[in-house]
C-alpha cells in the first residue's frame, strides 16, 4: 500500500467521522424541535387519558353503609368514575340513568362510583335523597382527586377495566345507550 | 479533498482558505469567497480560514448542515421572527383578553374583520404557534452549526499563524505604512511601548507580531453557547417534573392541598390583606395623583401557614398536617419552600361566610326575634335548635342563587349570594311552615305562614389566589443568561489588535489590524511610535472609497 | 415635601437649559474654523455645560426619589426624562472617548427633545402598586434605559453619516426617507409646542360617547379635530369636533390620542414647511454642508461601537433583569407581555445588525439605516407600546 494509497484511506475516514458527527448533532437538535412541538401539543391533555393507569385515592362516602371508599377495593371490578357537582345541569340530567343501570351492573362486576366536588356536604345529602343514589356518592372535599385526575369540564366520568386501567373519558353528559355500552366495555369477563 | 499548499511559505492549508493560515498570502483562486478581488484592502473575516461549509456539498446531511452554517440564513430567520413578534403584538393575545368570553367571538366582536383574520389565522395564540416556536429552534439549530464551522477552523488558523506574514498581506491590511529607515533605538523604544500596551510579541527572524485580546475572538462563540443553554433551560420546561404551573383560590381560614404536589403540601390562609394608598400620612404627597387617578392598590398579601402531609399515603385520605412554614405571600415576595414557590396573584373580597337569621312574626312590625340562628356557609348544619322551642331545618341550600327557568338553582359552589329554603317547625308543631330567604330575599312559600325569617347579618371573608410553582429550569436558564452576558461582554468590550512589522532593508513595514474599534488601534499604535522618526499608519479604507 | 419636590422641578429647568445652551455651544464649535486655542476653549466650555446639565438632572432624580420615596422611573413622565438624562450620559461617556462635537449638536436636542415629550405626560408623584415596589424597578430600569440610550447614541451617529453622505444633488428615495426622519423629529417638536400652549390656555373640553354599552367621557385638552366615535360635545363654547374618529379604534382614550397625533403631525408639516420655504431646500440638504469636516469613517465605527458597548446593556437590562423580576413579580419571567415583544424585538434586531455588519460586510450607510431603524423600534417600545398597545407596562 502506497502512501498515496494511505492518505486516500485516512481522509475517507476523515470524511466519515464528519457526515457521522454531522448526522447525530442534526438529529438530536431536530428531535429535540420535535419534543417541543409535539409537547406544546399535548400541554393542554389531561394527565389521565386512556390506558393509563388511574390513580388510587379515598374519599368520605356520603351514602350507604361504609365510611370511606378507596378505589384499590374495588380490585377486579369494572369501575364507572363520575365526577359531578350539584350545581351541574347535565351532571344532573345523567344520574338518573346511572341509577337506573346501577342494579343490573353491580351485578355483573361494575361498580359506579360518582365523586362531587360540592363544597358542602349538605347539598350532596339533598341531592341524594332527592335522586335516591343508591351507587356510592363520594365527596371530594379539598379537590384533591379532582386535581390528581387533573378534571376540567363537569361532568368528566371515566371507564375503569377490571385491571385499573383507563378504557375511556368522556367529558360531557353522556346519553342511556352510550352510559350502558360503556359499562359494558368495562364489564369484567367472567 | 484537496489541500492548498501556499505557495509563499508552503503551509498546507484546507481547501476553501482564502488567507494562508500561515503567512497570510492571499490564495489566487478562493478570492471570490470573501469578496476580496474587487478590493484593495483584504477582507479579514475568520483570519481568511476555510469554513468548512463552504467546500463541501454532497450528502443531505451536508446540504442541511450548510444551509444552517450559513450567517445569511440565521439573520433572515432572525428577521423572519422579529416580523412575527411583532404580528402578535396588534392584538392582545388570547392569554391577555377576559377570562370569561370566547375567543372566537371576542376578537370579531372587538376588533372586527381585522380581529376574525387574526384569530382564524391563529396569531391570538402566536407564541406558542408550531411554526413561530420552529423559528427559535431553527435560529438554535443555526447558531449552534455555524458557530462549530466559524470556531473550529478560527481557533486553528489564531493557533498558527506567524509573525512573518507575506508582504501582500501586509500591504493590503487596512492600518499600513512604510518607513525607508528605522534606528535601533527607535525599534527598541516600539517594542518596550507595545509590551507596556500589554501586547504578546512574537518574533521569527526579525519579524514581529504584536497581538492582544485574542481571547476576544471566542466571545460569540461563548455567548452562542449561553443561548444554546437557555434554549435547552426553556425546552425542558416541557418536562412535568421540571416545571410545575398552577393556580390554587384559598379562603380566610381554609386549610387546601397545593396542586400537583400529589396531597403532600397543605397552604392554610389565614388573613388576605388589601391595602390601598391614601391612609397614612405618608401617602399624603401622592394626593394629587390619587385625586387624578382614583385609588390605588398598595399592598396584597396573604398571611400563610404551609403544612407537610406526613399521613398521606393516598390521595384524599386524613392528611396528617405539621407546619413547615409561617409567613406572608406578597407581590414581589412569594414564599418558597422545597422547591416550591407561592405567588399572590389574584384575589376575591368579601365572599359571605356566614349569615345570621331571626324567626319573628309575620305580624309584628318591629321584627323582635323570637329566635335567632347562624348558618355557616361551607359547612351548614343540617337542624338547629332554637331558643323558645323553635327547631330550624335547611330543606335546600343554594350558594350562588339563581332563577332558572322558575326553579331555583347554583351556578357554582360558592357562596357569592347564598339562599335557602328553610323549614321552620313552631314550638310544638309537627308541621313546618316553608320559608325561602336569601340576601334581599324573604318569600313565603304558601303564603300562611305565621313567622318569618329575617336575615340579621352575615360575616364575610376575602379569597385569595396563588400560582404555585415550581421550576427546575430557573437554573439553567439562569446558567445561560450568564454565560451569555459573558460571552457578548467579552466579544465587544475587548478586542483583537494585531500589528505586524516587516523589517524591509533599513526599514520597516507596519500594519494592523482589529476586529473592532479601529479608533482604538490608531491610539496605541500612535502611542507605540511617539517620540519616533516611524510612519504613523495610514487608513486605507480612506483611499479606498475616494 | 412640597419644597423638595419644587427643588426638584426646578432642576429639571435647569438641566433643560443647560442642554439647550450646550446645544447652542456645539452648534458654535461646528461653525468654528480656526482649530486653535479659542476653539479649544469652545469645546471645554461645551462639554462642562453639557456635564453641568447632567448634574442638575441627577440633582432632580435625587431629590424627587426622596420626596416620592421611590426611584422616580415609574410613569411616564419619570421614565423619559429619565431616558434623556442616560442619553446625556451616554453621550458624555461617547464624548470622551472620540471627542467628537458634532455629536454633541445630534445628541443633546434629541435629549432635550425627548426631556420635553415626557414633560407633557402628568408629572405629579405617583403611587407605586404593589409589582412595582421591589429593588429591581430601579436596577431594571435604569440598565434598560441606559442600554437603550447608548444605542440612541448609535442613532445620532447613523443620522449625522446619513446626512453627511447621502447625495443631496437629486431627489431619491433615500433624501426622501432622510426627510421623513427629520419631519418625525420636527411632529415631536410640534407636539410639545401644540400641547405646552394649549395647557397653558387650561383648555378643557368634555365629550359623552359610548364604549363598551357603557356612556363614558372623556377630556380633550387640545381642540378636537377626530372626537370620539358617535361622541357629543358637552362643554359650551368649544368648537366641535371636524371628524370622528373610525368605530375600530379601542379604548376609552383611542380617540382622543388620535386627535393628538393627527394635532402633532399637522404642527410637524407647518414647521417642516416654513423650514423649506426659508431653506430654500431639503432640510437635510441644508444641514449636510455643516458636516463638511466630518469624517465619515469615525461617525459610522462611534455608531457601531455604540451598538456594542449597549447591546450587552441592553441585553442585561432589558431582558435578563427584566426576566428576574418578572420571575418575582408576576411568578413567570416571561409571559409575552407586549412591551416585552418589543424588547425581543429590539434585541433581535440589534442582533441582525451585528451580523450583518461583522458577517456580511454591512458598513456605512447600510449600517447607518439600520441604527435610525433601531432607534425607531426603541422609540416605539418606550411610548407607542404605553399609548396604543396597553399591558402590563402601562403607565400612562
């Protein structure tokens, strides 16, 4: 192998080295231009979306027979997480329709679970009466679920599957039809 | 790849190098790229080095590199965000309108068609635009390829040049002048002037080279580097972990979890304090502008106390609260602790707390209470007993009262104009009489009842609102700042002086040159050469353009 | 109190004066051909007057800080004096490196002039509100205007090179731009003397308009040549107004700081008017053959340099102190707040510039457009982001 020989392999490699260097410095700085758009993006999504896991919590029950209800009991059980408040209308109009669909449900392994984030307890009490709740009514006094579910709009219900894990979110009322084939989404299988 | 061997002292200089690197003799065939043939003076940008982006074209990646390497291109994409900063700034931004109206409408309803254009096109919200938050990031990715193509091959070429540079160098240099015959004692007297002027002095065969503040040189690069940091500081605000942004409303004697600290920390709000200017005697010498102006905010502060959960293990459970922290949150003064920090940013006064009610008859004109009750607000009893046999019990509780529809509703949880419907049982009655009272409300419902309620008085509280913060960027963008100001502090308050002398039969050659501040160089060369028969330079830029 | 406060308008007047003299004694140091011991004498008596004035402003910030208990940066009034006074500083330091008098004859009547706008905003001592009181309303402040009053600087050097060089032979678009520049100056000069008489006069009249379905008023105090949108005139014997202003202009003030824009350009035109009739030609024109012995080399590097020596002022205060407090004060140090738009812009721009300049070779009159430019966004931030675009900063 010649010299000239020589000098051509080294600046080859020289020429290499470069197009590597170059190559990995342009592809970190555009995935990192990446990361920033696509977090912009995502900056105003919920922190719980679908297939996370939802976050465990306890809450004061306002009705039935336990004190307190934490959502880790409710292991292996499909669970329907609504958050309301009283002074919502279409929270309102949709808990009748919970209610109807509670028996048959509960039955099946699906537990609905409605958290409101009233500041009295009062007014949940009234409500409960008035509507007959027989699922139990939570109540989130310091907003703390509400915060770690990171909630905007009421009502926000969630569909939880037998594993914990998120299968929907929906914000918004939700209709008799859609209610039920969603809890039939989260309905244990047997 | 080819090398270019000059052919004046024979240094092999990359391909692309418009000034030998060594001897600084212009290379005939790379003159086109500084622009130097129609010129008489050279230019001396990057000493004449190759930027290696200049002398290869090939792959993509090559293609892009160079684009960005370019300084045309980061000052077009400088001046392409500097028009679109200041498109955002015709309109108020979304972030800047009332909280309570939607955008859509808002910007027709204000601003008209110019308004509905800019909000279709987006510019209520510009800032945070893909595209307006792509052009920082390409002036980045920009800065940072056309700093390691200038850095690299300046620091080389600083690094190896000599003393001895060519005579066309020399010549074309814009501080030049020839001297026919120069003493010893003269040569002597330069030299010691220089090195009092704290010049490095370089010799190589009689040849000398007197240089300072080379180390200003690196000052773009180094303040190009503090933005690149900054730029990772903001880009990692992305992160939740490194920035926390929220916002908490906490009421006179209310105990609250801080968001998104997961139930750790607890803020209890003791006392919110509005002052205003115009009470004290001090304030007496801002009379005349108060007058003008109308009163004027002095102080907002909440008095705090900060709790640590040590109970909570999950969400929502008793939490088990320990101080952490006493002291007021003001403007300008947020509290702070592990890393979080409290700003008082907002505030609401006189939201009702309690409201106190008489039981009196209907028929008695002077209203004497025969009982009398005091309901609180967030945490009303369900039954109260009252003095003479009167048992009081809350049927409905609306805190934000209104009509809808006929039907009495809340609009929200609190209690800005509470009402109630109130079953009122007489002393030895079964039966209650139905009472609806509220704040300038009384209304019997069936319009027999033989006592009314009264509202006696109401106690009221003030709510304040805190952003809660936490930003673990703060130092790196602080790292950055500072790097920054270093690096632009050190490119342009020093400069890069070089004088070169050309010992010539009996005489001598000299010419300079700086990067910047040529008045600068004139000074300490005059300096160097007085009470000497030398030349002083003369400025050829001057002959150059007449 | 009331005498401190006194004391302190009073040097003001001084200052004011004394620039206006210092002026007058540069203008006489250009005129002066002799270059001896006489003229030597000129240009100490000068400088000594300008630093003379300095002083007296710095005895007016002084005794106004103590008689409002605050640093008086804090409206508008306070900001622009104070900005003219930096611009007085930033000369003398410029002065003292370059010697250069016929920077003293730009430089000083853009002080004074800029001294006289903020006159004309009110200047009773104000109140802080809470985000202000903190040290850094000073520390900011002052850096930033220091910073912005170097690059001003900057700009007195870019016009006197315009000036000087620009061909005054044949009408052109840039003789035409160097005039549209010197009108500018003249509309500021035409609105302190507009609004000075008229205050003088105590003239007052009160218009009843709607805004925002709600019936406002609002008080002209210079005729009204556009009043407000569907307004009427409630004070008797005042004239009513010629035209009104168009729906889309916002705020409760819109139209009456239309009316005194349209008011400062109307006495900008008769001044720039009588100036050509008696001139007899382009006023830069008649300016240039003062410049005569300029040397246009040293003016374009004292711009440039300018550019660097504030640019990393401006960058520390303008941004990196103004970042620190905002972190403070409004628990975000940066929130898109227009006037700190327009200091990004600034500092972009400024930016351009050098790279333009050290990359690209832009020395000169390209340099120089790009200075006046400079100082026309500077300008835009300090007042027109304050009256057209309100914020966060806005004072006034």
């Amino acid at each position: 192998m010649g010299k000239i020989e020589e000098a051509r392999v080294r600046k080859s490699q020289k020429k290499k080295i470069r197009l590597l260097f170059r190559s990995i410095l342009l592809f970190i700085m555009f995935s990192a231009l990446i990361f920033a758009l696509v977090s912009n993006f995502n900056k105003d999504k919920a922190v719980i979306g679908v297939s996370d896991v939802a976050p465990n919590f306890v809450l004061h029950q306002m009705n039935g027979k336990e004190e307190t209800l934490e959502l880790s009991g409710l292991e292996g059980k499909g669970v329907m997480l609504n958050f309301w408040a009283t002074y919502c209308k279409p929270c309102e109009e949709e808990m009748p329709y919970m209610e109807s669909l509670y028996p048959e449900y509960s039955e099946k392994g699906v537990e609905i679970v409605a958290v409101s984030v009233d500041a009295t307890k009062l007014v949940i009490d009234r409500f409960i009466d008035k509507y007959e709740l027989s699922f139990p009514v939570l109540h989130d006094n310091n907003g703390q679920v509400m915060d770690a579910y990171n909630i905007g709009p009421l009502p926000t219900t969630f569909f939880i599957n037998s594993e914990g894990k998120v299968v929907e979110k929906i914000e918004g009322a939700l209709t008799l039809n859609r209610l039920e084939s969603y809890l039939q989404q989260i309905q244990p299988d047997e | 790849m080819n090398k270019v061997t000059c052919d004046a002292c024979g240094h092999i200089n990359p391909e692309g190098t418009v000034l030998c690197a060594s001897c600084g003799k212009p290379i005939d065939k790379n003159q086109h790229i500084d622009g130097n043939e129609n010129s008489n003076l050279l230019n001396m940008r990057y000493d004449g080095t190759a930027r290696r982006s200049q002398t290869y074209n090939k792959t993509i990646v090559d293609k892009v590199w160079n684009f960005f390497s370019s300084v045309k291109v980061g000052v077009t994409l400088i001046v392409i965000t500097l028009v679109a900063s200041a498109v955002g700034t015709i309109l108020p931004q979304e972030m800047y309108i009332p909280p309570n109206v939607q955008p859509s409408v808002h910007y027709k309803d204000q601003y008209g068609l110019i308004g509905q254009i800019y909000y279709q096109l987006g510019f209520h919200n510009l800032y945070s635009s893909w595209w307006y938050m792509t052009l920082l990031a390409l002036i980045g990715i920009s800065i940072v390829i056309a700093s390691i193509d200038r850095v690299v091959p300046l620091y080389r070429a600083l690094k190896n040049q000599r003393a001895r540079r060519h005579e066309s160098f020399l010549q074309r240099q814009r501080y030049f002048s020839k001297t026919e015959v120069v003493t010893e004692e003269d040569k002597a007297k330069v030299l010691a002037s220089l090195k009092k002027l704290r010049y490095n002095i370089t010799e190589e065969n009689g040849h000398l080279m007197a240089e300072k503040g080379r180390f200003s040189r690196w000052g773009p690069y180094v303040n190009h580097v503090g933005l690149i940091i900054f730029l990772i500081g903001a880009l990692l605000r992305f992160l939740p972990f490194m920035y926390i942004d929220d916002f908490v409303w906490v009421r006179e004697g209310e105990t609250k979890a801080i968001p998104q600290t997961n139930g750790e920390y607890f803020i209890e709000n003791k006392d919110f304090i509005l002052e205003t200017y115009g009470d004290s005697e001090e304030d007496q010498r801002f009379a005349e502008a108060l007058e003008r102006q109308g009163p004027v905010a002095k102080n907002f502060q909440t008095d705090a106390i900060i709790y640590k959960n040590d109970g909570a293990e999950v969400v929502g459970s008793e939490p088990d609260l320990k101080v952490l922290k006493e002291g007021s949150i003001q403007v300008n003064h947020p509290i702070k602790f592990d890393g979080f920090a409290l700003y008082q940013s907002s505030y609401q006064l006189n939201e009702f707390e309690s409201m106190s009610f008489k039981i009196h008859e209907v028929n008695d004109e002077e209203e004497l209470a025969l009982a009398s009750f005091t309901v609180d607000l967030t945490n009303p009893a369900y039954e109260y007993e009252l003095d003479n046999g009167f048992r009081v019990k809350i049927d409905q509780y609306f805190p934000d009262y209104y009509l809808d529809d006929g039907e009495p509703r809340s609009e929200t949880k609190y209690p800005r104009n509470p009402a109630f419907v109130f079953f009122v049982y007489p002393p030895n009655q079964e039966e209650p009489e139905v009472s609806f009272a509220g704040i300038g409300r009384n209304i019997d419902a069936s319009g027999q009842n033989q006592y009314k309620i009264g509202l006696q008085g109401f106690d009221v509280r003030d709510v304040t609102g805190l952003s809660v913060r936490r930003d673990y960027t703060l130092p790196i963008l602080g790292l950055g700042g500072i790097i920054f100001m270093i690096g632009v502090v050190q490119g342009m308050y020093w400069y890069h002086r070089r004088v070169w002398i050309h010992p010539k039969e009996n005489g001598w050659w000299i010419a300079a040159h700086t990067n910047k501040n040529w008045f600068g160089l004139k000074k300490d060369i005059e300096k160097a050469i007085q009470n000497t028969n030398i030349t002083m330079v003369k400025d050829q830029q001057d002959n150059n353009e007449k | 109190m009331e005498d401190l406060i006194s004391l302190s308008s009073n040097f003001l007047y001084l200052a004011f004066i004394m620039y206006l003299l210092a002026t007058f004694f540069f203008a006489a140091t250009i005129r002066d051909k002799r270059g001896d011991k006489k003229s030597k004498t000129l240009n100490v008596i000068s400088i000594s007057i300008t630093i003379i004035g300095f002083l007296a402003q710095t005895g007016y910030f002084i005794t106004r800080w103590i008689a409002s208990g605050h640093a008086p940066v804090s409206n508008l009034f306070e900001f622009t004096t104070f900005f003219g006074m930096m611009l007085v500083f930033a000369f003398i330091i410029i002065y003292f490196i370059y010697r250069l008098n016929i920077l003293g004859l730009f430089t000083l009547p853009v002080a004074l002039l800029i001294i006289a706008y903020g006159s004309m905003f009110p200047r009773e001592i104000s109140p802080l509100v809470p985000s202000l009181k903190s040290h850094w309303l000073y520390i900011h402040v002052t850096t930033v205007s220091l910073g912005e009053a170097i690059l001003a600087v900057s700009f007195a050097a870019g016009l006197i090179y315009l000036i000087k060089e620009i061909d005054q032979t044949k009408s052109s678009k840039r003789t035409t731009w160097l005039e549209v520049i010197i009108y500018t100056i003249f509309s500021t000069v035409g609105f302190v003397i507009v609004v000075s008489v008229y205050n003088a006069m105590d003239y007052s009249a009160t218009f009843e308009f709607t805004f925002n379905n709600e019936v406002t008023t609002v008080d002209y105090h210079l005729p009204p040549i556009a009043g407000p949108n569907d307004g009427t005139l409630l004070t008797e014997d005042r004239m009513d107004e010629i035209f009104q202003a168009p729906a889309w202009m916002q705020g409760v003030n819109a139209a009456r700081k239309f009316n005194t824009l349209i008011w400062s350009l109307l006495a900008g035109l008769v001044i720039y008017v009588l100036a050509r009739m008696i001139l007899r030609k382009r006023i830069a024109a008649a300016i240039q053959p003062l410049l005569d012995r300029t040397n246009s080399d040293l003016i374009d590097e004292i711009s440039y340099r300018a550019v660097t020596i504030g640019f990393p002022v401006f960058t520390l205060g303008g941004l990196i102190f103004a970042m620190i407090w905002a972190q403070q004060a409004w628990d975000r140090f940066w929130g898109w707040d227009p006037k700190e738009v327009w200091a990004l812009i600034t500092w972009f721009f400024y930016a351009a510039f050098l790279h333009l300049r050290l990359s690209r070779g832009w020395h000169g009159e390209k340099s120089a457009w790009l200075a006046v430019i400079g100082f026309v966004i500077i300008m835009f931030n300090l007042i027109a982001v304050n009256l057209i675009i309100a914020g966060l900063h806005s004072y006034a």
